[in-house]
C-alpha cells in the first residue's frame, strides 16, 4: 500500500494531503474525468456551448473574472468568444466519474483497513490514518461509510502503539470521524475506549494529551458520552486541573474548560466536579435548577468538605437561597439546606456572611418551635450545631433581631428558652446550645446579658452538673461555659462546686489525667484558677482532694519538659500556677497551706518562675505569690531566745549588755529560711524579683513591685529593708516605674514604696536633687487619690519640698 500511495514522500499539510489522495487513483483515469481548469476530477461537471467541460466552480471563477476585469467571456481552452455563458449539467459524466470514484475509495478504503493493524510500519499505518480523515473530510456521508467498513474498532487499536506519532494521529483521527457524527460518537462508548482516551490526560504537556482533550470535548457533546467520561475515575479530577494550570497550552485549557461545561448536563459530574473543586456549576444549579435537582445538590453539598476560602464563596452565592429553603420548603428540602448551611457555616468569615443573610431569625424558630411544624430532633440538632458556628464567629449579637418585641439572642426570653432546651433534650443538643452559650459569654457585650439571665433563671447547679457528662464533647463544652463565667459568677461557681458532691473531684480528675494536654484539661484548670482566692472553704476542699499535691507534680513534669507541643501547654501551666497560688492567700487562716508549702518548698518554685520568660502570666502570679509568702514571713520566722541577765543584771540593768546572736535575718530579726519561713531575702528572690520591674508588661511589674514592697512593710526592719534593695540594685528601677507612670496602680504602689526608702536619710538627700523624682512625686500629690496623696506628702518633706512643720507645731496631728 506505502507504494501505491507513494509512501516514501514526507507527511505534509492538510491540503497537501488532500491534492495526493486526490491523485492516487487504483483505476485508470481518464483524460474526460479531469477539468482543465483545475486539473482535478470534476465533481460537479458543466458543458458549454461549444461543448467544453469544465468544474462548474472553476469556470464560474473565470467567468467572474472576466467580467471584473472587462474582458470578453471567451472560452477558456478555445479563447473564442462564447455567445452565452449558460452552463449545462454534465449529468451522464457526473454519475460516471462519481461510479468511478466510488470505486477507488472502496479498493483505498479496503487497503486502509488491511494497513490498521499493529504488525504494520508506522508509515503504511500514518497513512492509512490520514486516508480516513480525508474521506470524512471530504463528505459527512463517508463516516457512515467509514463505521460500515468497521474501521472505528481498527482505530482504536492504534491508541496502543508503541509510537507516539501514530497513537497522536489515531487520536486526531477518532475525532475528525466522530464530528457531527451521533452514531460514531455512540461506538466509543462501549467498552473502555473511553477509559483508554482518559488515560492520555495523564500525559504530561504532551501532543497526545493536547489531542485526547479534543476528542474528549467532541465526545462530551453527546449526553450519552458525558455520563460515560464521568464514570471513568479520575477523568473530571484531571480536567479540572488542566483548567487551573499556567503551563498547559491556551488551547488545550479552553478545550478542557469546554468539556467541562458540556459534562456538566449531567448531575453525577456536577457532584464529582464540586468534589474536586468546581463548585460552581453545583451552585448554579442550586439557584436555577429544578427543585429536585436544587434539593439534590443542596444535600449534596452537606456532604462536602470545604476549606475555608470556598466556604465564604459558597456563602455568599447561594446562602441566601439556602436560607430560605430553611424558611419555607417541605421537611426534606429544610433538611438538604440544614445540612448545607452547617458545612458553610464552621469559618467564621462565612458565618458572618450567613449572619449578614438573615440566618438567625429562621434558625431560633426552628429550634424553639413546637408543634406539628416542629423539626425532628435529629435537625434541631444540626440547627443547634449551625447556632453555635455562627454565634462563635465573634459578632455583634446584642444588635441583632430574632424575635417578636424586638428580641435578640442575649435577650433574657431566649437564654431562658436555650437553658430550658439544654435542661431537657439530647447529649447532643446540649452540647451544641452550650457551645452557642460558651460563644455569647465569649463577647464583653453580651456577657452580662447572658449571666443574668443564667443568675434568674436559676441554672447554676444545672450547669455545673455537667462537669460529670460521660461525654467529652459535653463536659468540654460545660466547662469552657463556666470559665467564662467565672469572672463574673465566680462565688456562685465556687459555692455550688464546694456544696455539690462529685464536680469538683471531677474537675481535679480531668486535670490530673495524663494524656498529654488537651483543651479539655486547659479550661477545667482555667476555671478552677478564676473561682476566688480567698474562699477558704473551696481551698480546703481541694486541700482534701490532694489537688494542690497533684499540680505541683504536673507544673514540674511541664518544667522538665515531659510536655510539649500542644497548642493548650502555655494556658494549662498558667492555669496550673494559679490554682497553686490559692494556697498562699489563706495562710494566715489554714496551717495546713503553711505545711504544704513548706514541704514542697513553694518559695522556691515561684522563685524560680518568676524568669519563666515569655509566659507574662506565669511571671505575675509567681511574683504575687511571692508577695503573699513574705508577708507571712514576720509570723513564721523564729524568733531567739534571749538568755537570762542574771541577778545582777536585773537589779543594774544599765550594767549588762544585751546579748549578739549572730546568724539571723537582718529583716525579720530571727532565725529565717526559704522552704521554713518564706523568705524573699533567704531565698535570693531579690534579685528576680528587681529584674521585672523592666518588664513591658505593667501587670508583671506590679506584682514584682507589690512582692518587693513586703521588704518595706510595717513589722519588718525597714531600714534594713532598703538596704537590701540597695546590695540589689533596686533603688534605681523602683524610682524609674515611678517616673513612667505607666498606670494609676503602678504609680500608687510606686509612691509608696519611695516614700518608704526615703526614710533613709542618704538616700533622701541623693534623691533630693533629681528634678524629675520630686516631679513625679508632686504630681501623684496633685492627682492621685487620698490616699495616694497622703503618702506623696510624706516623700516630699523627706526631699525637703515640703515644709515639716511637725518640729513647730508638735501638738497638731
């Protein structure tokens, strides 16, 4: 065959390929078949007046011709002018040349067929495949030709090729024959042909890919075809990507784009298609395709997994719609849009736009609602879920309206409804309502709302029961609820965990579990830390519980770093600290605090974390804990025992000497310890302790202040006290917090302990000429409360700016 097609030339162009299956002919041609014009076989032959012959296109462009260049019409091959130009059909010679085309292409038509077989070269096989194409080119009638010829099947065999030119070619092929062609379209559909074209998109920036997404967009004209490149695992997965790539070719992409809107006529495809990423035609269809297909894709798109990006696009596009089909349609399609919506809904950008959508209003109804309307209690649940997505988005509540009597959510009617729900369904409902409740307390303006409600309502006990839920998700919940409400309820919280029996074992057994750290563990102890320091009783029991042993024990497996990596380790620790801080507010009043701290040697623990760099929390409740132990120190140091002065010492008393006992505390005057008395000095705490009053957290500074200040305090040697705070280089970074005047706590702490080391007489004088001291201490005399005031005189007269008048007028005062 190569040689009756001249198969050594060149594959060339299309019309060059046209010209030569044009001349190959298997039969004699004759000289009458051939327009002198053209030099082809005529199709359509015409006869003129002198009875020349010619292709009724050829002599009618010469005739033209001459016309629009004012020549005679003249006969082309005689040249003699022609009286008309009149053509008549060649009817006779039509039909013959046509006989005898048909002919030639049945015996061409065969010899392709024989050459579509892989023992054949990849000459003979290229051609045989550009023959194909030029038939079906040539007339659409040739294609039924061709699939009667059963050439289809040989085609595709071709795909398995070992060469890439002809499998590229067989793809071009396949194409060109199914165009516009219904019945060729349908042949590929059986069997895996489909499958086997899919499989080139995977070829990667390749002509055979270039080429397979042709033949798939032609294909995916046919509905029959679209659900079948659907079916084929993977297919709308690659063509999406292909539509999203920057390295494809501009024409593959557009193609792949255009097969894409063609598989979208059917609904599998728009599922598979959203899965991977194309959302878009599910959301049309959402908003404008017939209502079992909007209650299908709806449904469908519950089940989806979004990130978040997506999730606000899909907001905003048809939230709305959903919205409404939660409104006002048949049980079914509410449950489509529930499920839909509580997808959108888990981002918080979307949650607003859901917000902003009117979502609230439908949602409180559905879950309040009883009645024949009422929702199943497997939707309310869902409701409850989608409540408390967007209740935790962090927006404004307290000015939206969801009722009649313009309610809002924090209204006391509607906390009081969500308690009542809560009090009386499902563990899972329950968990959600006190999500949406944990979201309300979250905000500061609409705290308040939420707490008196809860105070009115009487709900306490309830909620502090579920601290003993079998359910993880409920007791998290729970206990997130009452650690925001702690700040605000925080005696009542304590109150009803010290007279309940179980929650607060409870509380103590989820913090001490040793599974790491969750956020389970970090907001049981963040509740527990906010309850009142001072509510002995609460600290008793906990002493009981051997609560306070069991943090000591996690605070230093934290410290050693047996855990780490978990986002809830800094609030746990913080929370750890605080909890263990309550011991040192009730000393005075609880011996058995005394002997716990004693034992585990407290001092020292808050000693050491006070240079737990980075946790500002940790730092100042360490330093305020500090402050409460020293200030228990005057009490706890062991005071000497004086021996007797002897007979004569008691009658001339003026004759003995009082006796040196060397070793004690120059503060506390006895005989002190870190671990036995508390003592800042003893334990080097000094040091730390002056170290943060440079901390860019006012907060740390004034616990680190407050704790140094017990160096000064009514009870203890302050003279000897300030001399501490020299050999510690405090004088300095205490007088500097007093000329910041970073805050109004900052700057009344500060006033007083300067008024204190200004006792100090060479002090007093060295300080007397710092202008920007006696400044700052005139201005907290000027501004500062009474009692701030008070003191700031008495700093002022030790600097000499004040005038003493208690040695002219010792009577007054």
């Amino acid at each position: 065959m190569a040689d009756s097609w001249d198969g050594s030339s060149e594959i060339g162009s299309q019309s060059d390929e046209s010209f030569h299956f044009e001349r190959v002919h298997l039969e004699p041609i004759y000289d009458a078949f051939v327009c002198p014009l053209t030099k082809q076989v005529m199709s359509d032959p015409v006869t003129l007046e002198n009875g020349q012959t010619f292709e009724r296109e050829a002599i009618e462009k010469w005739f033209r011709e001459c016309k629009e260049s004012g020549r005679k019409m003249v006969c082309p091959l005689t040249l003699k002018e022609l009286k008309s130009t009149d053509m008549n059909p060649s009817l006779a010679l039509r039909n013959t040349i046509e006989e005898w085309t048909a002919r030639n292409e049945a015996v061409q038509l065969d010899m392709a067929r024989r050459s579509l077989n892989l023992g054949s070269s990849e000459t003979e096989i290229l051609y045989a495949l550009k023959y194909v194409e030029h038939i079906c080119q040539k007339s659409r009638s040739n294609k039924h030709i061709a699939r009667s010829a059963g050439l289809i099947p040989l085609i595709v065999d071709m795909l398995k090729s070992g060469s890439r030119r002809v499998r590229c070619k067989a793809l071009e092929t396949l194409r060109i024959v199914v165009e516009e062609d219904t019945e060729n379209k349908e042949m590929l559909a059986e069997g895996d042909i489909v499958r086997t074209i899919v499989k080139f998109l995977s070829h990667e920036l390749s002509k055979e890919r270039e080429e397979a997404v042709s033949l798939l967009y032609e294909l995916s004209k046919s509905e029959t075809l679209c659900e079948k490149i659907g079916s084929v695992n993977g297919a709308i997965l690659i063509l999406v990507g292909m539509t999203s790539s920057k390295s494809e070719n501009l024409l593959t992409v557009e193609k792949a784009e255009k097969t894409l809107e063609n598989l979208e006529k059917c609904e599998n495809n728009v599922r598979q298609m959203a899965e991977n990423g194309r959302l878009q035609p599910l959301l049309t269809q959402i908003l404008e395709g017939r209502p079992e297909t909007k209650l299908s894709m709806a449904s469908y798109l519950g089940e989806l997994v979004l990130n978040n990006d997506v999730k606000v696009i899909v907001a905003k596009t048809v939230g709305s719609s959903l919205i409404n089909i939660m409104r006002s349609g048949t049980m079914e399609c509410r449950e489509s849009a529930l499920k839909a919506l509580n997808q959108i809904s888990s981002y918080e950008a979307s949650a607003k736009v859901l917000i902003e959508a009117g979502i609230l209003p439908p949602l409180v109804k559905d879950l309040f609602t009883v009645g024949s309307n009422q929702l199943p209690m497997r939707l309310k649940e869902v409701s409850a879920t989608i409540l408390a997505n967007v209740v935790n988005s962090g927006y404004d509540f307290d000015s939206i309206l969801v009722g009649s009597d313009d309610q809002t959510l924090v209204s006391e009617d509607i906390v009081h409804n969500l308690l009542h729900l809560i009090s009386n369904t499902g563990p899972a409902i329950e968990c959600k309502l006190l999500q949406v409740l944990v979201g309300l307390t979250s905000s500061k303006t609409t705290v308040l709302n939420v707490v008196a409600a809860i105070k009115s309502s009487g709900a306490t006990i309830s909620l502090v029961q579920f601290i003993e839920a079998p359910q993880k998700d409920l007791r998290v919940a729970s206990i997130k609820l009452l650690q925001n409400l702690s700040p605000l309820m925080g005696q009542e919280l304590a109150d009803a965990l010290r007279g309940s029996v179980g929650q607060l074992s409870s509380l103590i057994k989820v913090i001490s579990e040793n599974i790491g750290i969750t956020e389970e563990q970090a907001a049981a102890v963040g509740l527990l830390a906010d309850l009142p320091e001072r509510d002995l009783g609460l600290t008793r029991q906990m002493l009981d519980e051997s609560a306070f042993q069991m943090i000591i024990n996690r605070v230093a497996r934290i410290r050693q770093g047996e855990t780490r990596g978990t986002r809830f380790v800094t609030p746990f620790l913080e929370g750890l600290v605080r909890v263990l801080a309550r011991v040192t507010f009730v000393l005075a009043d609880e011996p058995d605090c005394v002997a716990l701290c004693r034992e585990n040697n407290l001092a020292q623990l808050f000693t050491d974390m006070l240079q737990a760099n980075g946790l500002d929390n940790v730092q100042m409740i360490s330093a305020t804990a500090l402050e409460n132990l020293s200030l228990e120190s005057k009490n706890l140091t062991r005071l000497p025992e004086l021996p007797s002065p002897g007979l004569c010492g008691s009658i001339f008393p003026c004759f003995s000497k009082p006796p040196t006992i060397s070793g004690l505390c120059k503060l506390h005057r006895g005989t002190c310890t870190q671990r036995e008395s508390f003592c800042l000095l003893e334990g080097q705490a000094v040091e730390k302790l002056v170290a943060l009053l440079d901390h860019t957290n006012e907060r740390v500074v004034e616990a680190a202040l407050a704790a140094l200040s017990t160096l000064l305090d009514d009870g203890v040697d302050i003279e000897q006290g300030v001399t501490v705070l020299c050999e510690a280089e405090g004088i300095k970074p205490i007088l500097d917090v007093l000329l910041e005047k970073r805050t109004d706590n900052l700057r009344r702490r500060a006033v007083w302990v300067v008024e204190r080391i200004l006792r100090t007489d060479d002090i007093a004088y060295e300080v007397s000429g710092d202008p920007n001291v006696s400044t700052a201490l005139v201005d907290a005399f000027q501004h500062g409360d009474y009692r701030t005031r008070q003191i700031a005189e008495r700093a002022l007269k030790h600097v000499d700016k004040i005038p003493n008048f208690s040695g002219i007028f010792p009577n007054m005062g």
